[in-house]
C-alpha cells in the first residue's frame, strides 16, 4: 500500500519508540497494538467528547473506516474503481486475468487516496463527517481550531 504524503507527515510526528519496532504500540514498540475495537469504543470517543464537547452522531469501528474508503472510491471512479477498491483493501485478485497482469496499480492508488486526504482534511468535511450536519461555527473543535496534524 503506498503511504500519501499526509500518512507520511502523521507518521513523522509520532513519538519515536525506544524500545522496538513497532510504530503503533501501546509498549514502547515491543508489541503492535492490540485491541483497536476498544479503541474506536472508548478511547477514541473520549477523546471527541473532550474536544468537541459531545460524541459523534454515529459509532465508528474498523470496518466501516474500511467500508467507508471502498464506497467512496467506488464512487469517485465508478465501474473502472473496481481493481483499486480491490488493491487498496487488501483483497486477491482470483481472476485469470490476475496470472498475466502483474502490474500493482501503485500509481493509481497514490493519486486517488493523495486526493482523498486532501478532501478529508478540509475543516468542513472534517465536520460533516465527524459531527452530522451542524455548521461547524457551532462546534468548540472548529471554535478553537482544527488541531495541526502536520
């Protein structure tokens, strides 16, 4: 999967582990992170509330992350987004075609999520997606900025 410019900007501001490997722990590095579902149950709407003062309108978890970026390429690129729907979740290719088309789409992946990184971090998509349709002048995020990221 090709980093965009945006995931490699993020990932320069997270604090280097002195212990291991791992980029995304919960043990200095020793070990990946685990429970991710705990995650986007607890921590992750903690954190909103926090800053926003309120919780989401709707419950986030993996797979609809996932389920969110398949829709949305479908969408932009339509019937010709199927092989990069495929490529970008991480899905085989059983196809015959697969054994004779090596090529990985490399390329088109990085535009296409290059492009849609810029759109997810517009401050008005931000609270579209984030808070339903309230302006986001009415939000304490929007009020005192959008936290920077990079």
């Amino acid at each position: 999967m090709p980093l965009v410019p945006q995931a490699v900007k993020l990932l320069r501001i997270v604090p280097k582990r002195t212990q291991g490997k791992f980029v995304f722990s919960s043990t200095n590095g020793r070990v990946p992170i685990a429970g991710i579902a705990k995650y986007f149950k607890t921590r992750l709407a903690d954190a909103i509330i926090t800053v926003n003062g309120e919780p989401l309108t709707k419950r986030i978890t993996s797979h609809v992350l996932r389920r969110t970026v398949a829709t949305q390429l479908a969408e932009t690129l339509g019937d010709e987004g199927d092989k990069l729907v495929k490529r970008v979740m991480g899905h085989s290719d059983g196809s015959v075609t697969k054994i004779y088309n090596r090529y990985g789409y490399v390329r088109e992946m990085r535009k296409w999520l290059a492009k849609w990184a810029d759109e997810l971090t517009d401050p008005a998509a931000i609270q579209r997606t984030l808070f339903g349709a309230r302006s986001a002048a009415d939000s304490q995020f929007f009020k005192e900025g959008i936290p920077e990221l990079y």
